[in-house]
C-alpha cells in the first residue's frame, strides 16, 4: 500500500508543476479571498470573495479539474458545508459522482466517524450515507480551507471504514503554520495528528497558502465579529 501511495504522491506532483501553491494563478485569485475577524480569529478567510465573480470562480474549478484530471478517481466527497459549493461543479467538470460528508442527524441510512477537534472548537463526527463509497474507491475529499485538519481527518476515517482510498484532500486555502509547528509554539500539529490516526499517507493540497493572503476585508461602521464560537 505503501509503494502505490508513494507512486501517487508522484503522479500528483507532476500534474501540480502547473498550478503550484501560490504560483501564479493563485497569487490572481488570492485577492478575490478578503479576510475578516471572525469568530474570535483575527484573519478568517471568506470564499464568498471569489463566489461573487464567475471568471473566478470558474478559474478554480478548471483548476482542480485539471489536477486531478490525470490522476484517476472515482467519487469526490464535500465537506459541510463549503465542500457542497466547491464540490459539484468540479465533479461536473470531472463527470464524476458526488458525495456529501454531513453533521449527524442531516441524512438517512448514514455512518458516522468520531469526534473531533477543529480550530473553531470541538465538533460532532462527520456522517455519510452507507452505498455513497464502494470497497477500493479512489476518492477525492474537498473543502474550502484546510488548517488543524481535524475536519479532514473526521472525513478520511469515513472513507476508510466503507472501504475507500482517499486519493487526496484538496482545499483552495491551506494554512501552513499547522502542518508541523514547534512545540513551543502550543499550535495544533496537523502531520502528528493524522499520523497518530493512522492516515499519515494521506496527501493535502491547498492552491494558496497564508502567506499570500493580505486582502483585508474593508469592514463597515459598526462592524460586529457575530461568530457562532468564540
């Protein structure tokens, strides 16, 4: 299993030389995503930026269209809830089946993982329903924005229990400061956490990164961060 993942990663690596990570079609599209304060976060990235402008919009679709285009999968699974934007125009574009990983209670005749923690708090494990992913699936998980990855980690162990292969989780923003920060830093650590559940050979893309994102957002008088978790 290992050695197919590995020829995978490499499969991925040569069909990503086109759109690298905050190359130039990402640096274009990154002033389309504005920050906010929000929900207690000083930098809270809004997709509504770029879902207001179709050429946009359109661009990021083509983007993980192409991507994964060449790489061969069968079902693309979107996350509650901005998976479901970003999702199904990708799946047309790919003529792919689509799926929706759900909070529990949303769907009938579902599984259902653990419970996790995100960078917004502790949350309910993810649901699927049981005939979505059929044994040896290759399956695509998106989201708008990767950070801790506790989200994605709830969706990969989804994947895996209906007898799934997660392919890859790609996301439009990724941020960087939790892939491995130092001890000293008291950040989450997204590449021990999904090693210590078992799904270290998962790959995660994101098409930009925090470190090109500088749009703040230009907040009216009277703003108020109205979040549902603080």
């Amino acid at each position: 299993l290992s050695d197919k993942m590995a020829e995978e990663s490499k499969e991925l690596a040569k069909v990503a030389t086109k759109y690298d990570q905050d190359g130039e079609e990402a640096r274009d599209i990154a002033k389309y995503l504005p920050y906010f304060p929000f929900k207690g976060i000083d930098r809270f990235y809004d997709i509504g930026g770029f879902l207001s402008r179709p050429e946009v919009f359109q661009r990021i679709v083509d983007i993980f269209a192409d991507r994964y285009r060449e790489i061969g999968i069968d079902v693309i699974a979107g996350l509650d809830a901005r998976g479901f934007i970003l999702g199904p125009p990708i799946a047309l574009a790919l003529k792919k089946p689509f799926i929706m990983m759900r909070k529990k209670g949303k769907m009938p005749n579902s599984i259902s993982s653990d419970d996790y923690k995100c960078e917004y708090g502790n949350r309910q494990g993810l649901t699927v329903q049981r005939n979505s992913v059929k044994k040896g699936d290759r399956v695509l998980i998106i989201d708008d924005l990767v950070a801790t990855g506790g989200t994605l980690s709830s969706a990969i162990s989804l994947v895996k229990m209906l007898g799934g292969a997660v392919v890859e989780c790609a996301c439009v923003v990724e941020l960087k400061l939790f892939i491995d920060p130092s001890e000293e830093s008291k950040l989450p650590n997204r590449t021990k956490m999904l090693q210590d559940l078992g799904h270290g050979e998962v790959p995660i893309w994101g098409l930009i990164s925090e470190d090109i994102l500088t749009e703040e957002a230009t907040l009216p008088e009277g703003y108020v961060d109205d979040g549902e978790e603080h």
